[in-house]
C-alpha cells in the first residue's frame, strides 16, 4: 500500500498535474503528500576549471575564484531560482486538495532525481510530470530528471501529461515476466477498493491470457490507449529481456515518451 506520495515540482503545467492526481491518490489511499521544489545544485554552483601539470599529462581539477561580477550573478541566480520554487509552493496551495492530511511542502537544494530517490521510502511513490524543461523542444524526450527517476528509483514512478480527474478505467501491459506480477500486486494493494475497470494488453498468445486484450507491438498498445480513453495505464519497469538496471523495457519507453494518458511504471 502507498503510505507517501512524492510529487516534484518544476513549475510546468504537467507537474501541477501531477499535485492533483497526487491529491486524489491520497484521497482513495490515505497516503501523505510531500511536495518538492528542487533548487539544481549544478546551475548555481560557482564554476572550476581543469588544467594539466607541469609533469605530466594528468588532469586536475582547480577551483577558480570568480570576479566579483560572475559572483554576483550566481548568487541572484540562486535568490531567483529560490524564489521560483517558493512562488510553485504558493501555486498548489491555492489549490484545493481533499487529501487527510495537509500536504507537506519543502524547497531545497541538490541534484533533482538524487533528492527524489533518496526521498522515496519502500511505500513511496514518486509523481512527476512528463517533459519540464524539455517540452519546448520534441515529444521524444522526457526531462531528464524523469529520465533519471525512472531508471534508478526503487519506487513506482508516475509520469503525468494530462490532468486525471478520476480513476475508474485502468490499462496494464501483461508482457508475461515477473514485471506484470508486481503490477498486479500494485493494482490490488492500491486499487481493489475503488470498483476500478481494468483491461489488460498482453502480445502473449497462452491460455492464461484469455481475459486480455491481443496486440501486435507497442504501437498498437499506444494506439489502444490512446482510443480507449483510459485514466492511467500501468506498465513493469522491465520487460523480459532486461539488461541491466538502467534499462527500460521497451513498452515502458513507448508508453512514457509518448502517450497522453498519465503512466505509472512498477518496480
């Protein structure tokens, strides 16, 4: 069961979304809410530099005392990012959120996807919203924070495009490894007592796949979500041919890159 919801927030549309859904999670779980701000440690760090010795060819890295104008800048630029993160907090204060328990709020400082993970207990989940920084730029590349989450987190990870209003109808992906089974066990643990809908997909042709959806590949596992209108779909982190831990499945990759629906990835 989800004891702790983790919701980061950037300032985009697509994490305030997560906030909400965070809300009506906890809502129909119980579970606390802690929402982040992250101050990124690598944009307001003060900048080193690497020069090689006089003996050999050996590289060392050297800080260099900036002038007192690039000082200046750094440490506005880290009041500004600050003030940001505190005008985000004041944003999903005003909205309202039928949690059990007012929703805990915090700005600090770090590497994002390291603070997230190092905040995510064994009943956490962590909400992130899709793009952040990169939605400007392609559909084909998540930020890279989401990036980062997903591959080395412990913890379910909920990746959010659109907002969720309800949940009612499920999709989950039945690849037939060990990957579906924790899905399952996710589905039962944190949705049984909501009277949820749930279809499943699988490309598996046994007998035990009656019930499911027949697909081809994940384009037609897309298209099928995409067409059904479903409020979240569930997918394993690995497939059966993981390689290593930092591997995505390759459904779990469609799924997240490129659907609309929001995606929840079981470790």
């Amino acid at each position: 069961m989800i004891k702790e919801i983790i919701v980061g927030i950037d300032g985009s549309e697509e994490s305030l979304h997560a906030y909400k859904f965070a809300c009506l999670l906890s809502k129909n779980t119980g579970a606390s809410i802690h929402v982040l701000y992250i101050v990124d440690q690598r944009r307001t760090e003060l900048p080193y530099m690497y020069s090689t010795t006089f003996f050999d060819l050996s590289y060392e890295k050297i800080y260099i005392p900036p002038d007192q104008e690039l000082l200046s800048f750094y440490k506005k630029l880290r009041r500004d990012m600050v003030q940001f993160g505190k005008n985000c907090l004041k944003t999903i204060k005003d909205i309202d959120c039928p949690s059990l328990s007012p929703p805990e709020t915090e700005i600090t400082e770090g590497i994002p996807f390291e603070i997230l993970i190092d905040k995510a207990g064994d009943e956490s989940m962590i909400l992130l919203g899709q793009y952040g920084e990169n939605k400007n730029f392609h559909k084909n590349i998540l930020g890279s924070t989401v990036e980062e989450v997903i591959r080395k987190s412990d913890a379910p990870v909920m990746v959010c495009s659109h907002p969720v209003t309800k949940i009612k109808r499920i999709a989950c992906f039945d690849d037939g490894s060990s990957s579906y089974e924790r899905v399952k066990k996710f589905i039962d643990t944190n949705f049984s007592e909501n009277s949820v809908d749930i279809t499943r997909y699988t490309q598996r042709s046994d007998a035990d796949t009656e019930d499911a959806v027949r697909i081809k590949n994940e384009a037609e596992l897309l298209e099928a979500v995409e067409k059904e209108k479903f409020d979240i779909v569930l997918i394993g982190a690995h497939g059966k041919h993981k390689v290593t831990e930092y591997l995505l499945g390759s459904h779990a990759v469609h799924l997240v890159r490129k659907s609309s629906c929001p995606v929840i990835i079981v470790k």
